[in-house]
C-alpha cells in the first residue's frame, strides 16, 4: 500500500481555501500518543482554516485521518491548527 505524505496533503487541501498560501506551514512531532501535524497560517486567514463553529477544520481532520492506513496498527493522526489570534 502506498504511504501518504500528510504535510503535503494537508498544504494541498488548505492553500486553495487562504489568502496567502505562501504562509501555509506544516511541522510534524511525534507524542506518545498521536502523530501531530501542526498547520500555520497567516494570522489573517485562521478563520477561513477553522470555519464557522469549525466545519471547514473537522472537515480537514476528517479527510487527513481517512487517508491514514488503519490496517497498520499505527498511532492516530492529529491536525493541530496553531491559532495566532489568542
């Protein structure tokens, strides 16, 4: 089965949706538990990433945790999206 670059999925499906693309940043860590990709985004833009009551955000979790393989027992995949605004 073919393995799928998260950053390049996650820039792929977030830069048609801000301002800036050029800004759209993806820096992955490992914890215990998750494997957390954090998404950056011009200040402006975090609302159009995170949506009214967060629709657009649960959509992009969704999608960037069904193109994990779940037949590897693997950890979970977690998108984080770095909020400048508070």
């Amino acid at each position: 089965m073919l393995s799928v670059d998260f950053p390049k999925l996650i820039q792929a499906l977030v830069q048609p949706l801000v301002k800036e693309p050029s800004a759209v940043t993806v820096t992955e860590r490992d914890t215990n538990r998750y494997h957390e990709y954090v998404l950056d985004v011009a200040p402006q833009d975090v609302g159009r990433v995170i949506g009214r009551q967060g629709h657009v955000a649960s959509a992009l979790r969704s999608v960037v945790e069904g193109a994990r393989n779940k037949r590897i027992n693997a950890k979970k995949i977690r998108l984080v999206i770095n909020d400048h605004r508070h």
